[in-house]
C-alpha cells in the first residue's frame, strides 16, 4: 500500500484519501472472479431499485458473510488491502477516533461498465434512515481506463481518473456528492462498499 495524492484540488480539505493498493495482481483476481460469476450479475441496483436512468452498470453484490466461503479468498486478500489504507486514512484525520474506534463492512459490489453506460445522477452515499449507519465510501478502480469513467466529486470540481489499484475512501455525506462519468472505452470494473458504524 502506498500513500498517492491524486484527489488534490484548489479547494482542500476535501478528505478522499488515495491509494495504490499493491499488488495489482489482486485487481485482475477480483475481475476474474466477476467474469467468471455469470450466474450472479445482476443490473445495477441504487436506493431507488434498479433504474438505468440513474445506474447503468451490472453488479455482483457479496455480503460479508460470503467472504469466508470456498472460492472467494481473494476478498479476504483484498480487504487486508483496504484495511491499512482506513489506517493511513486515521492517522491523517485522527478525530475519526472520537467518532468510534471500529468500524465494519457491510455489503459490497463489484461492478463493469461498458462503453456508454455510468452512474449517471448526482448522489451520495448517506442519504436517508436506511444508510445513517455509513460513514465512508470506498471504491477500488479494478482496471486501467483509456477513455471516460472518471469519478466526478461535484462540490470539489474534481474528477478522478480510473487506474488499477487506485483506492479512494470518503466521507459518505452529502459534501461529497459525486456520480460517474460516461465510459467512452473498454470495460471499467470497481469493487466499492462502505465502512459502517460497529452495532
């Protein structure tokens, strides 16, 4: 793991941290496991349901249970990952400590996107009773994207480019609202999720 300041911009704080998780082979396992779970994909499901006016996507959602079965330890992989960037992430904004001490994972989803589709609206990841228990998004880009698929954070003017093992994590409220630029090229793949209050 390694510390990247890609999610600068002229208007800082805007608390996305970055990172590149290492080793990128960890990325091409989880889109062989999408590629190869047909069974599971699904279109893209938002708060509303599924509406590809607002998510054009397909999905495999996994819930934290499933992580421990036969055939998905490249999860446990992963979030072995992710987990020493939420350190990083506190140690660079240590009043997160004072909000709790320990937070978990609930379901995830890893996602494609073909030429033409995206997340289309404008949202946020916290936005009403039934999502009050996040309190960070993560997104790992899973590929390299020659063309559209960035993430756009509205309130920052900032637009993220997707590159392999790139990993952003940010406050689930509405300042960081942001959606998904038109892909214009080749696939797009991202696992994403949230880091939730412990019950």
């Amino acid at each position: 793991m390694e510390r990247v300041n890609k999610a600068n911009s002229n208007l800082n704080p805007n608390f996305i941290g970055s990172w590149l998780i290492k080793p990128t082979s960890i990325c091409d396992e989880l889109i062989d496991y999408f590629e190869s779970k047909e069974d599971k994909q699904r279109k893209g499901i938002c708060s509303g349901g599924i509406n590809t006016e607002t998510k054009d996507s397909i999905d495999i959602t996994i819930k934290p249970k499933e992580i421990l079965l036969p055939g998905n330890e490249i999860f446990k992989k992963y979030f072995n990952e992710l987990f020493l960037c939420q350190l990083d992430y506190v140690k660079q904004w240590p009043f997160i400590n004072e909000i709790s001490k320990k937070f978990e994972i609930g379901s995830f989803n890893l996602q494609r996107y073909k030429p033409g589709q995206h997340f289309k609206k404008i949202h946020t990841e916290r936005s009403g009773i039934d999502s009050l228990h996040r309190i960070f998004a993560f997104m790992t880009y899973l590929n390299n994207v020659e063309e559209g698929g960035s993430t756009y954070f509205k309130h920052y003017d900032l637009e993220i480019q997707p590159q392999q093992g790139l990993t952003l994590i940010w406050p689930a409220e509405w300042t960081h609202a942001h959606k998904g630029n038109i892909l214009k090229k080749g696939s797009k793949y991202i696992i994403t999720g949230w880091l939730n209050f412990s019950f």
